[in-house]
C-alpha cells in the first residue's frame, strides 16, 4: 500500500492540512482529537460515518443538531424520514453503529438514495474492526457495503492495516500525519503482581487534589469486586454496556450508565468508552489503566492502539496516566504462522465439508456439521473467508504476547509514550488473593492455603499492605483466621485442619486462659486460703459457680481438680469422706 506523510504542526486542526479526506485511503490521524470526524461532519458532501460504540454518537449529536444519529431504538422510519425532510436541504450527515448500518442501507434503498454512488462513507477508529471482531462480530456488518462505495476512507489516530486483499485491488493508499512536534504523551508503567493494592495506593494518592480518577478496566465482574473491596461506592461511577448496567444494578449498585453522565470522583470504564468518546472536563483527569490477568485475561490493552486512544479521550488534557498491570509468563500465545497453519487447515475442513452435495435430511446434517466447527466464524455467509477475523487472531496473540514480560510491555510502550517504568512484586499476590475466593478448593485445601499465606503475611508484617491484607482475609473466612491466631499453624496442621476439633481446642485455650487471668485468681484468692480444708464436692461447687459467674465457656467436666490451678492440694480422706486440702497459692 503506497504511503503518504503530511506535516502537522502543534495545535493545527486535521482540515488544515487535509482539507477533505481522499477516497480509498486510510488515514492514520496519529494524534487523537485533532478534528477528522469534524471536518468530515463539515465537508461540502453527503456523508455516513461509522462509529464503533453509541457514546460517540450521543456525544457528536450534542454538537452538531443537524445529524443524525442511528442505534438501538431509532428505527428504519426515522431514517427514510430524516432523509426525505433534509432532500434538498444542504448535505445529509448519517452516524451509525455498525449493527444498525442495514437500518440505514434499508432506508436508502426505499428513498432510492445512491448510497454506493453519491456518499461517502467513513470508517471511524477503524483498528476496532479488528480487535472487536472476536467477540462482535457484527461489527464488520458494514464492508461489503464499503467497498461497494465509490467514495470511502478508513480513519483513525490507531489504524491496524487490514490484510482484506479488496483494499489493494481497490487501489487503497496510507495517508499519515507526522507531527512536527513532541507528540507523546507519559505514562506510567507498573508492573506488579499485586494490582489489587496497588489500585488501592494510587486512590489514595489522587484523592482531594480536585482531578477526577478515571479507571479503564475491560471486566464489569473486577470493576465490582474493587469497587466492593475498597467501599468506594458513594465515591464512584461506571459507564459500560447495557447488559453490563443491568448486571451491576442486579447486584444494587445503581451508579452504573451505558451514556456519558457527569463524572464522579471515582470513574470506571470499560471498552465501550475506550476510543472515539470525547471526555469534557474542566480540570485535567488523572487516568488508570488496570490490567488484571489473574481475574480476567480480557483486560489486556494494547499499548499502542487502546492505551493512545484512552488517553486521547480527555479533551482538556491529562494530569497523570499509569498502567498497572501483571504478567503471566506461562500464558500460551501461538506465533503468526502458527496461527496462518492452523486456520489454514481448519478452513480446507469447513470448504470440503460446504461442498458435499446432499439432498433431503443430508441438506440437514451438513448445516448441522458447519455450524457445529469452531471455524464456522471465520467464515462469510457467502463462503467466503472473514479477513477481519483473520487479523484479529491475530492481533489477540500479538497482544497477549506483551503480558508474559514486562520487558516487552515496556518497550511496546515506548513506541508511542515517554515512559516511567516501575516493579513492585510482593510475597502475596493476586493470584494468591484469587486461591482465597477459589470455589473448586475443599474445605481442609482452603484452610491449608489461608493458613499458608497468614504465615507469609505474618513474615512480612513491614509491608505496607500487611494491615489492609490481613483485614481481608479477615472479612472472607473470619473462623479461620481466628483459628490461625488463636492456635498457630503447627497446632493446626497437628489437628489436621478439622474446624470441629480446632474449635474445641480454641474453646479449651480460651478457658484457660481465662481460668488463669489475674481478675479470677484474685477472686479465688479472696475466697479460699491456703490451709483450707474442703470437701470435694463443695470445691466442685466452688468451681462451678465461678466458671458460671464469670462466663468462662469451659466444656469439659468440671471437677475439684480444678483447683490446682490457685492453690497446691492434696486430697485426703476422713471418715470414707474425700477432702482438698489446700496448699501454698499458686501466683
């Protein structure tokens, strides 16, 4: 693909130095809000824009009324009206989801407007055709359509070129501009394998300095369990998917928005939010980037196309940007021609499997065949291969292959920020924190593993999470911490970690120590002197009564003998009757 550098100076607009974007070209802005979208939206022609996510299109509307936007719940009636009010009234500017660009199509057809012939049709943040294809794959509802147009483009700050073989048949170019200035911005690396409290650490070094914390993490189910791990729920504020709103709003947490709202001093996003939305402050935010492997793999980021985009989403800028993420050396990735040779042979599969000729229940049996192949999704429903399923194969290996060395994070990094890079790696870890949680552990497993990491953490008692730790794993499995405590972990491995005998045995020390405290062998002493002589079953009374008064959870027989713990004794005998002689006090 033949390319192009153009110049651009700092704080110049993208229509200064490309006044209208070119057909057949993909367009690598390299610098995120600097007004492709707008000019576009602006330019002497009719024109349909793609967005990835439906807040870009809530956002774009703000600002320009005349649009229209198109999602869930504006229907093919709208659009045939939008189209026939505006016919002869300037240019008609369309913003669709991918998943409802058929509505529009639809609408042009039934108004007879020549979409293919007369529009123009932009591919915004292209790279998410991509790297969403995976798990939306509707995304690329719209290519067919696109390279049917006469007049398109690709546009993005983070562009991934396609290998769809339809872009060099039809003479596609690479337009990039180059900044003639220091364009990158800084970011904090950290590499740790406890991102748990590390989270927790940069909370408490934002919060009251006035910037907004906006946390970027692709996983609802972690983004709950942090916000109820660290009690921010009064402070904080999550903006991800419609399906993901519902989830959290089950669980009553209601501060929870598929649209951009006011922002509260605790912000979660997801990738619905992750490019193209632009965020309008009027203070800098401090940006998080949170990559947890240990709990969801599918938080990677990409440093060089997410991470850009999501700094780029801050109009008035950024105050700081970290990433703390962990690693995981042993994650399988499979390499670019591992990956060619086996969807290779998967797709030889799938073609000779679509070319039996059946007839009848045969017809049947094969339909049932294809759609049982996990093959099926790379796949057209004309046969034809998914490119774009291809690449994000992938693209998903290249990424994963970043997070089994922070080494090849860091220099990923540096291709598009100016880095600080820091590691802290801990005695507990977030896999530790995920053992604790672990529902496929019994019962003596579990005890074991919390016992194990009670004695590293008690090991480490100078680290500064030991306290907010300890407090966990208090909260999770309270008896057996007090176990561990009361006991120790020979004394538990000793009881084979049966919570039936470890809890009598607590119950026992307890009495003891009890029996044996100040408060009660005074009370003794003031009651009984030494020379004493008693019967036995009046010191059994004795002992009775004061294991009573006191509350002592003492569950053994009480008996006389007891009473060795205040006093030497020795028992005689008068008479056939049985006494306790008491001796010097015991102090």
């Amino acid at each position: 693909m033949d390319t192009t550098y153009i110049a651009i100076d700092a704080n110049q607009r993208f229509d200064a130095v490309m006044p209208e974007i070119p057909t057949n070209s993909i367009i690598n802005k390299t610098i995120t809000g600097c007004g492709a979208t707008y000019a576009e939206i602006n330019a002497p022609r009719h024109s349909l824009i793609i967005e990835p996510n439906v807040p870009v299109i809530e956002g774009k509307m703000k600002k320009h009324p005349q649009m229209l936007g198109v999602f869930e719940g504006v229907t093919t009636e709208d659009i045939i009206d939008y189209l026939n009010a505006n016919h002869n009234d300037g240019y008609l500017k369309i913003m669709t989801t991918p998943e409802s660009f058929p509505k529009v199509r639809s609408a042009m057809i039934q108004t007879h407007t020549d979409m293919y012939g007369e529009w123009f049709l932009l591919f915004d943040e292209c790279e998410r055709t991509i790297q969403d294809a995976g798990y939306r794959g509707s995304i690329t509802l719209p290519m067919d359509d696109f390279f049917r147009c006469k007049h398109k483009a690709m546009v993005s700050a983070t562009p991934i070129i396609p290998s769809d073989p339809r872009f060099e048949q039809q003479g596609f170019t690479m337009k990039i501009l180059r900044p003639t200035y220091d364009h990158k911005p800084k970011m904090l690396l950290i590499h740790t394998n406890d991102t748990v409290g590390w989270v927790r650490t940069l909370m408490g070094q934002v919060k009251g300095k006035g910037h907004p914390l906006c946390i970027f993490l692709n996983s609802t189910d972690t983004i709950y369990r942090m916000i109820c791990t660290y009690k921010i729920e009064k402070r904080s504020k999550v903006f991800c998917s419609y399906e993901s709103v519902k989830k959290l709003r089950k669980l009553d947490f209601s501060q929870a928005y598929a649209s951009l709202e006011e922002l509260a001093e605790i912000n979660f996003f997801t990738s619905r939010f992750f490019s193209a939305v632009d965020i309008e402050l009027p203070t800098t935010a401090c940006v998080l980037i949170v990559t947890d492997l240990s709990f969801a793999t599918h938080t990677v980021i990409d440093p060089t196309t997410e991470a850009v985009q999501i700094v780029g989403r801050f109009r008035n800028g950024v105050e700081d940007a970290a990433h703390i993420f962990n690693t995981n050396k042993e994650m399988p990735c499979k390499s670019r021609e591992e990956i060619t040779t086996r969807l290779e042979e998967c797709e030889t599969v799938y073609k000779q499997v679509l070319q039996i000729k059946a007839s009848g229940a045969g017809c049947d049996t094969r339909a049932q065949a294809l759609d049982g192949m996990e093959y099926k999704r790379f796949m057209n429903t004309d046969g034809t291969r998914n490119w774009f399923m291809w690449d994000n194969a992938y693209d998903d290996e290249r990424i994963k292959q970043y997070y089994t060395d922070a080494k090849l994070m860091h220099e990923e990094y540096e291709k598009a920020f100016h880095t600080d890079y820091t590691e802290h790696i801990y005695p507990l870890s977030d896999c530790d924190r995920l053992q604790r949680t672990n529902p496929r552990l019994k019962m003596k497993d579990l005890f074991r593993e919390i016992v194990r990491q009670l004695e590293i953490l008690e090991q480490n008692r100078t680290w500064n999470e030991y306290y907010f730790l300890r407090e966990e794993i208090q909260n999770q499995v309270p008896m057996m911490v007090d176990a561990y405590y009361a006991l120790g972990a020979e004394e538990i491995e000793r009881l084979n970690y049966n919570m039936g005998t470890i809890s009598k045995q607590i119950q026992e020390n307890e009495s003891k120590q009890l029996l044996t405290s100040e408060k009660i062998r005074k009370e003794v002493h003031s009651r009984l002197k030494t020379g004493d002589k008693l019967p036995v079953c009046i010191v059994n009374r004795f002992m009775n009564n004061l294991i009573t008064q006191f509350g002592i959870p003492y569950r053994k027989k009480v008996t006389a003998k007891l009473i060795g713990i205040y006093f030497e004794y020795r028992e005689v005998r008068t008479n056939k009757q049985r006494f306790i002689e008491l001796g010097k006090q015991i102090i």
